[in-house]
C-alpha cells in the first residue's frame, strides 16, 4: 500500500532526470550540488519506499496481535468469572427449593443457613426475605430482621422471579463492599420472598489476582452503574472508583478494543465488554500495556530506519564528492572570468581542462569576449554623446519635445513623458494625438505657418490636468516646451469656491439672524452689545442703534444683574450655559414680569477679542400654559378624589341592607320550601344578585386602584381553562341560541390561572351579551414566545373611534336604555386592569355590524402544569361555634339565621364590649369570628377581635365584613392579617368558605 502511494508521486525514467535537470521557471533555482543530490535521492527511494512499506505492514501485524491477546485475556476472565456466577446461581437455587423455604418459618429456615454458612467462603453471605422484604434467615445471624426493600437487585428479583446479578453495595452488618445475587422464591400460601447471596469484593478480587497474565497487565471488573468490584492491580489510594477513561465504555452496546491512558498515564490496549452485552449487568476491562507488549516491534522499526539513514548518507557523500571534483572548479573558473567581463576587461580568457563539454563551452564563451569587446568600444561613444543631452535636458524643470515636419515626435525628455504619457516611450507618436485639444492643435498649426511662438493653457483629458503649452519652431520641426499647471488652477477655483460659498453662508446667517422668530445678541468681552437682530431689540422695547456699543447693565440694570455672572463665566471656561430659564421686566413692558428661555455660548473672532453669543426665546405664554394647567390638574385631582370619597362611603351604605336581603332571601326560602310564594322570594334574591354584583364590580375596581391585587404567576395548561369556559358557557350560549366553539390547544403559560379565567369570562359574557345571532369561537396560537388567546364574536361590533373609550367604567355601545341584562359597563375596565397585573397584552379589533375579535397575549412557560387542587366536599351541616359581632341588628339577625341553618352554634354581638361578656360567660373560645368593620362609637371590626383575643385567645380564623371600597380601606383589613369578605357576601361564597375551616357533618 506504501510503495503505491509512493510510485503516484514518482515520476519515471527521463522525465524525473529531466525534471531535476531543468525545473520549472516558476521554482527557485538550484545549484549543480542540489541536483545531484536529488538524482541520488531519487534513485534510493524505491528501497525507502519498500522498507517504509515493510515496516508499517509488521507496525500493522503487531497492533493486531496486541488487540487480540487482549481479546483472548478478557475472553478468559469472563469465563471464569461465569464459572464462578453459575455456582453462585445453584447455590440460590438449590436453597430456593428446599421444604424449609416453603414454611415459612423462620427458625428451621435460620438453622438450615448457619448449616450452610459453615461451607462458605470468607466474605460470602446467604439471605432469605420475607415477603415484607425482611431478613427472615441469615448464614450471618446479626442480619436477621433488617428490612432490605430498598435494593435494587430484590425489587428486580421480586419483579422477574429470576436469577439477578445486582449492583455493588456496602453491607450492612460490616460496611465492607460486596456483590449481591439474587433469586425470587413462593411459599406454600403464594407470597413471595428473595433468596440472596452477598460476595465480598475481596474474595472476588482474590479469586481474579492468581491468574497467569502479561507484565503490568490491567483487569477492571464493574456493576452497570459503573462502581468497580475487582481491579487488578489495585487502584493507588484504595479509593475504589472506575479510571474516567473507562466510563464512556460502559454504556456501549457491543464488545471491541480501545487505546486509552490509564490513570498513571500508561497507554494500554483495552479489550471490553459493556454491561448490556456478553454477562449482562456486568463491565469487564482487560488491558495491556502498550509499551510492553511492543517492545520487539518498535526495536525492529528503530533498527531498520537507522540502517535506510546510514545507506542514503553513503549516497549523499558520493554524490557531493564528485560535484567538488568534476564540476564545481571547473565552473568557479568561468564565474571568476565571466565576473571580470562584467567588469569591461575582455582581456582575459578561459584555460579550461577535463571534462569535453566543459573545454568546449570555454572555446565559446571566449569567442564571445571577443564580440562583446568590439561592441563596447563603439556604444561606449555613443553612450557620451546621449550622456551629455540627457544632462541638459534632465536639468530642465518642464517637459521638452521635440516634433519634426511630419509632426511625430523625435525626443522627449522624462517630464514629458510623464505629463503626457505616464512615462511611456513617445518617440515615433504623432504629437497630434497625444495632444488632440482643438487648442494645442491651432496653435501647432500657427507656429508652422507664421514661425511665430504660440502659448496655450488647457485642459488635458489623457492626463487628467492642466498644461501650458509653448511652441517655437527649430531646425528640424516644432520645439515644444509643457508645464503642469494644475496645482496653480486647483487653487485658484478652490479659492474662488470658497469665497462663495463665505459669501452664501454669510448671506444665510444674516437671513437667520433677522427672520428667525428667536432674539440673537453677541457681547464682547466688556458685556457690549456688539451684534443683536430685531427680534431682540423688540422683546427690549429699544432699537437695535440704542444697544449697539453699551453695556448691558448700563442698559438695564435688573436683567443685567442676572445676565454678567453668565457671560463672565463663559468667557472664562469657554464652556456653553444651555436652557437657562430667565425672568423679569424690560422697557418693553415695565411693571409686567415676563420669561425667557436662553442660552450662551463662546464665540472666537479674529484678532484674538473674544465674544459670547446668546440665543433669547420668550417662554412667557408658555410659563401661563403651565400655571393653567398645573391649576387644572390640581382641581381634576380634587374631583377625583371626591368621587372616590362619595363612591366608597355609598358603596358601604349600600352594602349593608343588600347583605341583609342576601342572607334574609336565603334564610326565607328555605323555610318557604315549596310553598306558593317562594317564587316571589326567587325574584327578590335575583335583583339582589344584580345589585350585588354592581356593587362587586365597583369592589374589584377599587382592589385594583389599590394595588393589593397580586398575580400568582405559575405554569399553567390553557386548554385546562379553555375547557372550564365551554363548559360554564356552552348552556348560557345555547340558551341564547348561539353557538359557543371552543377551539381547543393545549399550551403552557406563565400567568396566575385565577385572574387569567376571570379576564376570559369577562370577554365570554361580553360576546353572549352582545351577539343577536351566529356564534362564539374561543381558541389559541403561538406568537414566538407568548401565547394569544382571542375571543371572536359575530356580535354588533364597535366603531373605532370607540376602541379606546370600551376600557373605561360604565362606558357601553348599543345599550341607550341601560339594559342590566347587557351588563354593567365595567367588565371591559376590569379586564384592562388584570391585563395590567398579569403583564398581559390587550388587542382589540372590530367592524361594526359583522363581530369583534378580543385578544390577550400572555407569556408562553415550557414547565410541567401544577396538580389541579382538591375541591371541597359538599356536606349537609357544618360543625362549630361562630361568633358574630355587627351593631346592625338586622343584618346581624339574618347572619344569625343563616348560620344556624347550616348547623353551627352562633353567637352575636352589637360591639367589642358585649362580644367579651359573651367569651367570659361561656368560657369557650369560638373557632370562627366574623365582625362588621365599622362599629358603633368609631370603633372597628379589627379591634373587636383583638379584643376577644385577649380574653380568650386568639381565634383559629377571623372575618372581617365591609362595605367600604376604598383603597386604604382594602389595604387596613390586609395587613391586620384577617380575611377580608366585601357586602353584600353571597350564601354561598360565606358558605364555601366556612367549609375549607370547620369539619362537615353529613
């Protein structure tokens, strides 16, 4: 294989002599020496081919031998190792059957192990388990009744009922490590138990160590988690745990070898056997040292490359010996006459003897001495003649040209070569062409008609620049003088561009200074006006003459006060003073303070005087804009905090005779059970329920002004949600004879599950509301990393000009007459204000007369969805003791009723005062106190129970009524710690959660 790869290399016969002889012209040259080395390496290398060749061929043998002694070794270990597991395995099995298994009984069962025991080797164990995965028996006594469940190889024989070869483990009774083996058994009543033998890694180690093996030769056996049970020769430190270089082995599939480092850094050759193949469960690793097991090999190598080195210098030497002898003093002979023609003396000749090729290029060379000699003698004058012009011409600083009658060009010094040609040869060129401007061309012309001399400046298009052109007539021609005038030109424009655009810009800024609606003023370095526009001198009140050339504090002395510090400073830091703000009174308007808003900055003039500019704008209005509006907003504030007053105080007036109808609606239809004015009692309870859910609506608002609405941000599974929806909305839908369809996709987002539903009912019931025909389709789609939820309905829809007017309170389209089956006008307000909480995204689109599509876009979360929480159980009664304290005697009677309904023992009281007599009386604590905040005398609900905490403790849980929505109201219950419930609570809200505290009674 060698040898071919080689031989494509090798170019064959002539062409290899011919391509050393005469390389390519693009290659570096190469002495006579370097070549002749070459052909002798070129001839060598087909033996160093053919012993390279050999060498990696027995390389190649030696590998392969070295892989499968390893193989044969590791081949070996493994059967010995399942000699020694198969008599483990009918040990087990031969227990497994015997008739004291059978019983039960642990005593026959102990005697018949420590009989066995006796048998055993040191360091080996047998167990049998009861069927609660106990030590029933034990070869080992001190074993008996420990509960070994936990192992992995008794749950794996427990499962299969066969015979299992465990992972390592660290015995109980003695901590040492061992091997378990395990075998499931049945007793006679049909349960199961484990029958196990333990074997010390040490006897293992000891049964592997006496095997005849290569030097330095490495032996690893492992359970499938990769914990070692025998290494040979036993790891440095004693520490027990599996070389890092063998544990990628261990999960592989199929048998096969590696090299690897050892942990000492010894190479090896590794033969092994995964867990899941050959004895499964367990990971043999035989190795052999590299370095030991190629000893022979690498010597052979070593000799053979050290015999090829010592033949291929022999080669070389000769090769350099005969160059010095035939060829390199023959050739220094010509370089050293060949040098001193170089030097002009042809004199000397060559006397070369020896080889016949050589004699004969020394006859010829001489005779080219000789030709060369003559034509010296003659170049050599004319070369003084061309010297001599060239002096002269080189001298001028203008190109000259030279053109005869037929107008080409004779001579040309350098720089007209370079000016008209980049340096191109221009002798035999038509000057014509060269110079084709109809300009030079006329003036050519007149010189050889008049013989006057003609100058002309233009512009040179070959050249890309400008060149004066001088022509006299000569002897032979036209003489023709050029100069390059570009620089001179460039600048000319250059200056005239500037001046104009000077001249613009100054034109410009005039413009500026006088038209533009700012006043501008430039002060010298004595706070003189120098320069200021008609904007500033009207703002003044004087003419622009009366400023000119005087003081400013001179001229007015309030403003001036302020206005000196300013320009001091930026005269002496020459940093700018932006957007000062500035007031006071001018000749303009005296007695009227005005405002102003200006700027100074340092101006640099020729002559080194100094000046500072400013920049006047009159904010005047402005400043009145802003005092109107401050003004404004102030009484907006006001107004707003009124209605929230007059909103919370009617919203607990309110409350309290809609709690009474709430609980007395209740209490009245039980005891009105089928009775014929029970209906009445359901239209009573049913606008309650509307003026009740007003009055939540306004709560929510308010809880959400307050800021105590707190998001439980959690991964949550919206197809979950989705579902709960169709399933509470599907009926209500359909009653209205609309279709609900709810586009079901499972999604995971991050948001709090409680407020999201509550957002999404809020635009269901929307939809319901206002859809006369069709239908409701609810679903959801990925937008990169958020979730967007949307609700479409083929409802009314909403102008849009009132897209952003839908999220205020009360605000509702198509509902003139204020319709209470259409709402209330605040779900939408609410909706924007948990969107807020949530960190969700509101959209909105809509055509009126065809539906509206309602989106939130909530953040997508890639975590595991939390359990859904246990509800709670319905039961018929409540146990527990309730005290009630409201000096509302209506509502605290209707409490009373309701709660005895439900079976539990009530106490009431009008305040703190009599809640304590009634604690002190019974001498019993009560499990729950519900108290209205506001009681008689300006004392509070949260009093009262502190009170009735100090008599009797404090209560297992509180509650706290009120009417009041005010933020700090909401926020006060808050942080004293006790349940909050807002008038009117519905039965069935106060019910729920009286049961997540007291016991049910069925």
């Amino acid at each position: 294989m060698v040898l071919t790869t080689l031989a494509d290399f090798i170019p064959s016969g002539q062409d290899a002599i011919l391509q050393c002889v005469h390389p390519c012209p693009d290659c570096p040259p190469m002495n006579l020496l370097v070549r002749l080395v070459l052909l002798v390496c070129l001839a060598v290398l087909p033996a160093i081919g053919v012993h390279f060749h050999t060498q990696v061929r027995l390389r190649e043998a030696g590998e392969q031998a070295v892989r499968e002694e390893a193989r044969r070794i590791l081949h070996l270990v493994q059967a010995e190792q399942a000699r020694i597991f198969e008599g483990i395995r009918q040990v087990l099995l031969t227990v497994r059957e015997t008739q004291v298994l059978m019983s039960g009984e642990a005593a026959p069962c102990q005697a018949f192990l420590e009989r066995i025991g006796t048998h055993l080797p040191a360091g080996q164990e047998i167990h049998v388990t009861d069927p609660e995965r106990r030590v029933l028996c034990s070869s080992n006594r001190g074993a008996v009744g420990i509960w070994v469940g936990d192992r992995e190889h008794i749950r794996q024989a427990l499962a299969t009922g066969k015979f299992v070869i465990g992972s390592r483990i660290n015995s109980r009774m003695n901590g040492k490590p061992a091997v378990p083996f395990a075998i499931g058994y049945r007793r006679g009543d049909g349960r199961q138990g484990v029958v196990t033998m333990s074997v010390g890694l040490d006897w293992l180690h000891a049964s592997m160590a006496g095997k005849p093996l290569p030097p330095n030769t490495s032996i690893i056996l492992a359970d499938r988690h990769g914990a070692p049970l025998a290494q040979i020769p036993e790891p440095p430190g004693g520490d027990g745990a599996l070389p890092a270089a063998y544990e990628g082995l261990i999960a592989r599939t199929t048998d096969g070898t590696v090299e690897l480092l050892d942990p000492e850094g010894v190479p090896r050759v590794v033969a092994y056997s995964p867990a899941d193949a050959g004895m499964r469960g367990l990971f043999f690793a035989v190795g052999l040292d590299k370095r030991v097991v190629r000893a022979p090999v690498e010597t052979a190598w070593r000799f053979g490359q050290f015999s090829l080195g010592l033949a291929l210098a022999a080669a070389i030497a000769a090769a350099i010996g005969a160059h010095r002898l035939w060829l390199k003093r023959p050739i220094e002979a010509i370089v050293g006459v060949a040098e001193g023609w170089s030097r002009g003396d042809f004199s000397v000749r060559l006397q070369a003897r020896g080889i016949e090729e050589i004699a004969h290029l020394s006859s010829a060379l001489n005779a080219v001495a000789e030709a060369a000699a003559d034509r010296e003698r003659s170049l050599s004058l004319a070369a003084s003649v061309e010297r001599r012009m060239a002096d002269i011409f080189a001298s001028i600083s203008d190109g000259v040209v030279e053109v005869g009658a037929d107008g080409r060009i004779a001579f040309a010094n350098d720089k007209a070569r370079s000016l008209l040609a980049s340096g191109r040869r221009l002798v035999g060129e038509d000057l014509r062409d060269i110079l084709p401007n109809p300009e030079f061309r006329a003036a050519f012309e007149r010189v050889a008609e008049t013989g006057r001399a003609e100058e002309v400046e233009s512009w040179h298009e070959g050249g890309a620049h400008w060149l004066t052109v001088r022509a006299v007539r000569s002897a032979e021609g036209i003489a023709v003088a050029i100069a390059d005038v570009t620089a001179r030109r460039s600048a000319q424009l250059a200056l005239q561009q500037a001046d104009r655009e000077r001249r613009a810009a100054l034109a410009q800024l005039e413009t500026l200074l006088e038209n533009a609606p700012l006043g501008f003023a430039f002060f010298d370095a004595e706070h003189r006006f120098v320069r200021l526009n008609d904007v500033l001198a009207r703002i003044d009140g004087m003419s622009v003459a009366a400023h000119l050339g005087r003081r400013i504090e001179d001229l007015m002395p309030a403003s001036g006060a302020a206005i000196v510090p300013i320009l001091d400073e930026v005269l002496a830091t020459g940093r700018a003073v932006a957007h000062h703000e500035m007031s006071g009174e001018t000749p303009a308007q005296p007695g009227v303070r005005r405002h102003w808003l200006t700027s100074f900055y340092p101006v640099d003039s020729p002559g080194d005087s100094r000046h500072v500019g400013a920049v006047v704008m009159e904010i005047s209005a402005l400043k009145e804009a802003e005092r109107d509006l401050r003004a404004a907003k102030e009484e907006a504030e006001e107004a707003n905090l009124a209605k929230s007053k007059f909103l919370a105080a009617a919203s607990h007036d309110l409350r309290q005779p809609v709690q009474s109808l709430l609980l007395l609606a209740s209490a009245l239809r039980t005891a009105l059970d089928r009775h014929p004015a029970q209906r009445l009692v359901d239209h009573v309870t049913t606008s309650v329920q509307s003026l009740r859910q007003l009055l939540e609506s306004l709560l929510d608002i308010s809880r959400l002004d307050a800021g105590i609405v707190e998001a439980d941000i959690r991964p949550v599974e919206v197809g979950e949600l989705l579902d709960r929806l169709r399933d509470e909305y599907a009926p209500r839908a359909a009653a209205a004879g609309l279709r609900l369809r709810v586009v079901r996709r499972g999604g995971m987002v991050a948001t709090d599950p409680v407020l999201l539903q509550r957002v999404l009912r809020n635009l269901v019931e929307n939809a319901i509301r206002y859809t006369r025909k069709g239908g409701i389709v609810v679903g959801c789609r990925r937008r990169g990393d958020r979730l967007r939820i949307d609700v479409i309905d083929s409802g009314i829809g909403i102008p849009p000009e009132e897209h952003g007017r839908i999220f205020r309170e009360f605000v509702q389209i198509d509902n003139p007459a204020r319709d209470r089956n259409l709402g209330l006008g605040l779900g939408l307000s609410i909706v924007k204000r948990l969107a807020e909480v949530l960190g969700a995204r509101i959209f909105v689109e809509s055509t009126p007369g065809v539906g509206s599509r309602f989106s939130v876009e909530v953040p997508r979360s890639a975590s595991e969805v939390e359990p859904a929480r246990p509800t709670v159980a319905e039961a018929r009664g409540l146990a527990g003791r309730v005290l009630v304290i409201d000096d509302e005697p209506l509502l605290r009677l209707a409490l009373t009723l309701q709660l005895g309904d439900w079976g539990l023992e009530v106490m009431d009281a009008a305040d703190a005062d009599q809640a304590v007599r009634h604690v002190r009386l019974t001498g019993v604590a009560p499990d729950v106190v519900i108290a209205d905040y506001r009681l008689a005398d300006g004392r509070t609900g949260i009093e009262a129970i502190a009170a009735v905490a100090a008599v009797a403790g404090p209560s297992r849980h509180s509650v706290v009524l009120t009417g009041d929505t005010a933020p700090d109201r909401i926020a006060e219950v808050r942080r004293s710690g006790h349940h909050l419930l807002h008038k009117p609570v519905s039965p069935d809200v106060l019910r729920k959660r009286l049961e997540s505290w007291l016991s049910p009674v069925a």
